[in-house]
C-alpha cells in the first residue's frame, strides 16, 4: 500500500468508528464508550484531516454536528444552524484560542468574556411567539432537528408564556436541558428496583427522557432547563452583550445558570476554570467544564464561524469523571461485619485527576446486572471523593472474557459463606475469627469517631494482627514497647504517642466506647441513645428487647 492509501484507509477506518458511535449516542441513546475516548478519536481524526485536507470530505464526522433525527417525531428546520463548541483540554489550548481571538480581532487588549458552566445535557431551541411558548426542538444533525414541544411543555422550568410588557415578537432561546444529580441516583435507584435497564450517565438520562413519544414519561422525569444563547430574534431593542443577553433572558422569566460571570483577559479566565473546577462536585448538576464567549456581540459577528463551531466561543472541559480501561482480575475484600465485597483490579487509568486502579463492583447482583467480566474494557467512574466504581462493560470490544465467580469460601479464613438479602449481600461467618474482619473491626476501633487513637493508622493494625501480637481490641491496652519498636516505619517518638494515645482514649465518653465496639446495626445516633437512655453499661448488657425497643429510634432489629 503506498503511503497515501494507507492513510486514506486510516481516515476511513476513524470515521467509521465516529459515525457507529455518533449513532449509538444520538440515536440509540445507548453510548458504548465513555465521551473522552469518543474524543480522543475524533481529535486522532482531526489531526489526521489537518495534515492532509486533501482527504476531507463533506461527510466526515468532522464537517457535522450530530446524527441523524428519528423518523418518529416531526423533523423541525432551523433557522439559524445550532453549532456546537470547540474544545480545550488544558491552559496551553484555551490560550492558543485566545491569542486566535486577539489576532483575529487585530488587538493586543485584553479581550472581554462572558463565563458559564458548561451543562451536561442535551442542547433544545425554544420558540418563543408573541410571547408564548410556541415550538421546542432539539438539535438534531445541526441544521434538522425533532419537534419535542410537548415533552419541553413538561420541564417544570420552562415557561410557557414570558414575563415582560414589552414582548419580543419573536424570540428562539438556545439552552441546555439537563437532569440534577439527585433526580438521576433516584431514577436510576427506581430502575434498578424493577430490574430494568439503568442509564450511564446524567446525560443519557436527559436525552432518553426527552426523547419519549409518550410525553406523560417525560414529566415524571423531573428535567430541568438552563437558557445559554440565542437563535433568531425579531424584537425592538436587545442588549449587545452576550451576559446582558442572558440576564435579560432572566427577566423575561427564563432559567439561566448560576455563575454567569465576566472575566477580562486570560488570567481571569483561567481563574473562573480553576474556582468551578473546585465547585464541581457541590453542584446538583452536572457540568463537563466551562464555557468561554467573547461578550460583545459586534466582536462575535466579526468573528464569525467556521462549519461546526462560532470562532468567538471556546469549551474549556474539566478531566473526564469517566475513562475506559481493561478489568484485569477481581478480588473479594472481606469488610468489618464480614461483607464481602468485589473490587475490580483495573489497568491503572488516569480519571477525575487521579491513576485509579481499584474500584468497587458493589456486589454479585450488581455484577450480574451489568453483566461485567474479566478481562472487559469498562467505563470507570471516579467523581469528587466517591469511590471509583465500575459503570458497565463495552460489550462491543469483548473478546476472550472470564465470568466472574463468587469464592466458595472465605478468601481471608476459608469459613463458609452465607447469602443474605436475596443474594445481595454474601457474608463470611468467621466473625472474628477471620482476620480480615478481626483488622476491619480494631481499625473501626482505633478510628477517629469511635476511641480516636491517633497513630494506630490502617497499615500498623495489619501489621500487628498479622505478626499475632493482636488478637482483640484488648490487646491494644497491653501492647509491650519492643513489639512496637519492631514494625516498620515506627521510631522512639512514634511509638511515644501511640503508647500515649492508647492511654488517653481509655478515658471516653459511653456512646464512643458503644459505638467502637461496632456492633451491627449500633452506628453513631443508636450509640448516642443507648448511652443517653440507659446511662452505664451494666444497665445496657442487661436490658431485654422490650427495654431496648421502647427505646427512640430502636426497632425489633436493632434490639
Ligand atoms: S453555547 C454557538 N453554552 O455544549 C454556541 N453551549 O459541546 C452554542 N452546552 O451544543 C453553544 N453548556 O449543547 C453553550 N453554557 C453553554 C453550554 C453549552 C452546555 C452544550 C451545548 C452545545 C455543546 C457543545
């Protein structure tokens, strides 16, 4: 193959693999890889096309928005094209596209933007006629979209009819329809309680909500809507500020985001990235990073567009809460009470800014649902200080996978295993006998809210159960110097305050003491009314159930 076939074959292998995907995201609302590797493939793409536009094709994936509408709602055309954003993945890219703008713009002043979080939904255009409610649709390929009025009619946050005596004639507002982060754990919490099929991301969930025929399953979605721009306008007076814009979109009584900011200059801009990278997580919405528009409209029609993006507009996006990698074994961790718990050993993989190669599978049924097995890639999840957790497989590469089997024993003590909660829940019965669980309960012990032993940390606890010096929390009170002495990274000193805060926690409060013992089901607030009710522990060891259930908050089980 000559050096020109062989990259033409690589550009169309690239886009075959874009349009399959564009297609299960747009149209199948069933994405089977995470964004950021969709990304990276466009990007490979695009380099690709830069390098050799002789290749560049009207169809590309590079040279459109989105995919084709369904057939089933009525195809809406839109005035004005609905375009999308180019991205930036770091401080060197988003200053690229800012000294663009500067040269572009023949100035070397500082330049003027209008800052907002980038929402993770999907884009509508509203129709406003005379104020009211008129049409909503959804991007579509860009140029057609799908008529969607009665499911947009649904989102409690959109009026119907705008608020103001001076009505504009016609008005379109562009925003983004999205799901909050609370409504998603519930929607997804109720699918999976009646064994039906969850959604990846919030997202998913937004555009498969919208994307209902029935409109009535719309409404109990609980969607909501952010307006971020404009299409056409036919009105008398409008302000010539994109941030003006939005703020007089306020007034008319449509929802914007919060944070609309200005910001003069790179520095400012870069600033209002760091602060919403910090408030990410707070936030009860979704966002994949910020938005940054040059704020003055006349500056932004001398900029213009090229095919896919406005040149005045950049997505400086935050890193990916989710990444794909390869599952490479799973292990089972036996917890305090005994749970055992599956925990993926991953292909470590740079996700929500850290290399992550453990995360959670929860449990069998969790597994089962999600059909993950050994040797898949996997979507992996890890947002703000949540545990890492694996989302689902890509079925689509399987090749050569192992299902995953629970043990037949105990992998720590090898006692038998008892399934609880309708196989939910499996757990070791080797109480404290098994080691694992003997280190979770004097780690639970020794921890901050219970006896709050400083210097007895995770990796000591294991260390002087598995040398044997520790059988039980009592040991704890007779651990001889020398035996100390001996583990590894413990000097003099350390052991000086460790020797000092076993003593000092000898002096506690009841419910401390209560809750350290880590009884099942006795957390905190039952430790604290066990000790607030009944006083001593005498009285506590002696109480009968009919006691113990009179008490607040305590039920059969607990008692
Ligand atoms: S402005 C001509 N502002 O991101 C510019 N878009 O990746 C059109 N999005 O299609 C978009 N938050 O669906 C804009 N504050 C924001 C946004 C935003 C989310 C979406 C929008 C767009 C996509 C591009």
């Amino acid at each position: 193959m000559t050096n020109q076939s062989k990259i033409a074959k690589q550009i169309a292998d690239l886009r075959e693999i874009l349009n399959e995907h564009n297609y299960r995201y747009y149209v199948a609302d069933a994405p089977t890889i995470p964004d950021s590797e969709y990304d990276r493939v466009l990007r490979q793409l695009q380099d690709l096309e830069h390098k050799h536009p002789e290749f560049i094709t009207p169809d590309s994936p590079t040279q459109r928005v989105g995919a084709t509408p369904l057939t089933a709602f009525t195809q809406i055309k839109h005035e004005m094209p609905m375009l999308s954003l180019d991205n930036a993945f770091d401080l060197a890219e988003f200053s690229a596209f800012y000294n663009r703008v500067q040269d572009r713009l023949h100035t070397t002043a500082e330049i003027e933007f209008a800052c907002e979080p980038k929402l993770d939904g999907v884009a509508v255009s509203l129709l406003y006629e005379n104020g009211l409610l008129t049409r909503a649709a959804t991007r579509g390929d860009g140029s057609v979209g799908e008529d969607i009025t009665q499911n947009v009619r649904t989102i409690a946050t959109v009026p119907l009819k705008l608020r103001s005596n001076q009505l504009p004639k016609r008005l379109e507002v562009r925003g983004e329809v999205y799901i909050p982060k609370a409504d998603f754990s519930k929607l997804n919490q109720q699918a999976m309680n009646n064994q039906q099929k969850t959604f990846a991301n919030p997202r998913n969930a937004a555009a498969g909500s919208l994307r209902q025929l029935d409109a009535n399953i719309t409404a109990t979605r609980h969607l909501a809507f952010f307006s971020h721009g404009l299409g056409t306008i036919e009105a008398k007076v409008f302000p010539q500020r994109h941030t003006l814009q939005l703020e007089h979109l306020k007034l008319l009584g449509l929802p914007i985001a919060p944070y609309l900011e200005t910001a003069l200059g790179m520095q400012a801009c870069e600033a209002y990235y760091q602060k919403m990278l910090q408030l990410r997580d707070s936030l009860n919405f979704e966002l994949d990073g910020v938005v940054f528009k040059v704020n003055d409209i006349n500056l932004q029609q001398q900029l213009g567009f090229v095919a896919r993006a406005p040149r005045f507009a950049i997505a400086y996006k935050f890193p990916a809460h989710e990444e794909m990698t390869r599952l490479n074994s799973v292990e089972f961790q036996v917890g305090r009470t005994g749970i055992l718990t599956p925990v993926a050993r991953l292909e470590p993989v740079f996700v929500g800014g850290v290399t992550v190669s453990n995360a959670t599978l929860h449990n069998m049924s969790e597994i089962n649902r999600k059909d993950v097995r050994i040797g898949d890639y996997v979507i992996v999840r890890r947002a703000g200080d949540v545990i890492p957790e694996v989302v689902a497989p890509i079925k689509a590469k399987r090749k050569n996978v192992k299902q995953i089997k629970l043990p037949q024993q105990c992998p720590v003590c090898r006692s038998e295993l008892i399934i609880e909660d309708a196989g939910i829940a499996v757990r070791c019965s080797g109480g404290l006998f098994c080691s694992a669980q003997r280190k979770q309960a004097i780690k639970h012990f020794a921890s901050r809210k219970a006896m709050d032993i400083e210097g007895l940390g995770d990796k000591l606890v294991e260390q002087l159960v598995d040398s044997e010096y520790v059988h039980d929390i009592a040991d704890l009170y007779h651990l001889p110097r020398e035996q100390l002495m001996s583990m590894e990274r413990m000097g003099e000193k350390s052991v000086d305050n460790l020797l000092q805060a076993v003593e000092k926690s000898k002096t506690t409060t009841l419910a401390r003491f209560l809750f350290a013992l880590g009884i099942r089901e006795v957390g905190e607030t039952t430790a604290k009314t066990l000790a607030n009710q009944l006083r001593d522990l005498t009285t506590i060891e002696t109480a009968d159930v009919e006691t113990l259930q009179s008490l607040p908050d305590i039920g059969p089980i607990v008692a």
